[in-house]
C-alpha cells in the first residue's frame, strides 16, 4: 500500500486563527491561542497520522512588519517555511479579507512556487454573503490550488481542507512515529502555557513584554505529581509589580489557570513555582533573544 506524507506550513497575518487551525486539525491543544495578535513566536510542528499518510504541520508566527529584534525573529521564523516545506495554507480572516500584510506574503507565496490552498477563516463570526466575492477576488489571482472556507474554531470545513490536503500529498516515509504528535520539548510546551495565561490576565504592552523558562521539570510518579519551577522574564521594574498585583494577586491567578491546564497537559497532580525576573529591554537584546529561545 502507498504511503502518503508532506511538510505543511500554515502562514499569515497575525491573529487570523492559524494556531486555532492547528489545534483543530490534531484533536490536540499544543499552540497557544489568544484573543491578542502576535501571540504566536515560535514555529510549532503537530503531527497528524492517518492510515497511509502522515500530515506534518508547522504553525508559524503572524507574517507582519517589523519593529523590534523580537518581531524580526518571529516574521524570519514564519518566512523561513517556504523553503522548508512541501504545501502551503494561507490563511485569512473573512471580517478583514485585505489586511495590510496580505500583498507581502503573497508575494512569498508567488516566490515559493509551492502548491497552496487558501484557507478563508472565522466564517461564523461574519456575514455569508461576504463570503463569495472574497473568494472570486482571491480565485483571479490564481495562485491558489483551492479556496475553502472554514472556522477553525467551530470546525467547519476543516474536514473539507484536510481532504484537498490528501489529494495534494505525495508517496513518502512517515516521519514521526505512530505516538509523536508534536517535535517540542515538553519544557517549550509548559513555558508556552504559563505564556498563554499573562496574555489571558494581562493588558496593554505586558503581553509582549513577558517571556518564560522553565528552570526545571522533575515527574515524580511515585507521588503522581509533576514538579514545575519556571521563570517568567519583563523588562522592567514597573512591569514586575504589574505581574506580581497587589499582595502578589495577579501572579497567583495566572499561576493557578496555568496549573489547571498543565494537570490536564500531564495527567497528574502539578505543583508550580512561578518567579519573575527583570532583563531590561531584552525584546531589543539579541543575545538575551536568543538565551530566551527566539
């Protein structure tokens, strides 16, 4: 029997849904989401297995322009795929069809010479009828094998997406095995959920301003309990007393959504240890970008 398997990139403007998609697609919440745009820093692969084929996805940072050391790392992340992969979707918001970023990735798209779907998103957040003419527009550009309409977060049309995806793989070794759904450490997975929850509880600039380590990750089964000390970075002193909140309020609530969701993560009892540490400015440092994972 044929076995089927490819490299697929999901690229596009910040906030259009692109980690929703992913985490659809694998049955399985490894990308964080969040109602914030540029949540998303590092490429993440999920990997799906069928009977013939294997998927394997790589969802990428918002494709923007760049104004920090920081966003250069995301956007270089997100452009390097191109090369790198066998299939491309695109991925746009219906409610805002021509964001500013969209003639720059298509462009990319049109260099690559990669086949590509483009993936029309949220179609239950907006009108119907709004619909059709973004799709013709899009369709004229012929740069698309396929145009779908889907909402990642309800699931509709995603099956249809993953159908065309089939169609398009070509004969090829599975590169993961049965069990692996994702190629992250399990300490990139855990300093991603801390990560999630400061752009739940937090406003304005802190979001983007926060970075995690995890300083250590011991599983003690004997115990059923999983042992987590982790590092949450700012860049300034004004920034720590924001994250900590008055008689340490705010720190504790993100520590204790981000437990709960680590409990389910690990199916086990978790105990969390959350510090925070001024790196001045280290969004513009690159050798702290770096030191920090990006």
């Amino acid at each position: 029997m044929t076995f089927l398997s490819g490299f697929i990139a999901i690229v596009g403007p910040p906030n259009v849904g692109k980690s929703t998609l992913l985490n659809r697609i694998l049955g399985k919440k490894i990308a964080i989401v969040s109602p914030k745009p540029q949540t998303t820093r590092n490429r993440i692969t999920g990997i799906r297995h069928e009977p013939g084929c294997q998927m394997v996805f790589m969802d990428t940072p918002g494709i923007h322009r760049t104004r920090t050391p920081l966003h250069k790392s995301m956007v270089n992340s997100a452009q390097s795929v191109f090369k790198e992969v066998d299939l491309l979707v695109f991925v746009i918001e219906m409610n805002h069809p021509e964001a500013p970023e969209i003639p720059m990735i298509l462009s990319a798209i049109r260099k690559s010479k990669k086949p590509s779907i483009l993936v029309v998103n949220k179609i239950d957040k907006g009108l119907k009828e709004k619909l059709l003419p973004i799709m013709a527009e899009y369709d004229e550009t012929r740069s698309f094998k396929s145009i779908i309409p889907i909402s990642a977060l309800t699931g509709d049309g995603v099956e249809n997406l993953l159908q065309e995806l089939r169609s398009m793989l070509r004969e090829g070794p599975p590169f993961f095995p049965e069990e692996v759904r994702t190629d992250q450490s399990e300490s990139f997975l855990v300093s991603e959920m801390i990560r999630e929850k400061i752009y739940l509880h937090t406003r304005k600039e802190l979001p983007y301003s926060s970075a995690v380590t995890v300083e250590r990750l011991e599983e003690r089964p004997e115990r059923d309990l999983v042992s987590i000390s982790a590092k949450i970075h700012v860049e300034s002193e004004s920034q720590k007393g924001i994250l900590i909140g008055q008689g340490g309020k705010m720190i504790k609530k993100i520590g204790e959504t981000a437990r709960e969701n680590l409990e389910r993560f690990f199916g086990s009892r978790v105990f969390l240890e959350l510090l925070v540490r001024v790196d001045k400015n280290w969004s513009k440092d690159p050798r702290t970008l770096r030191r920090l994972g990006y």
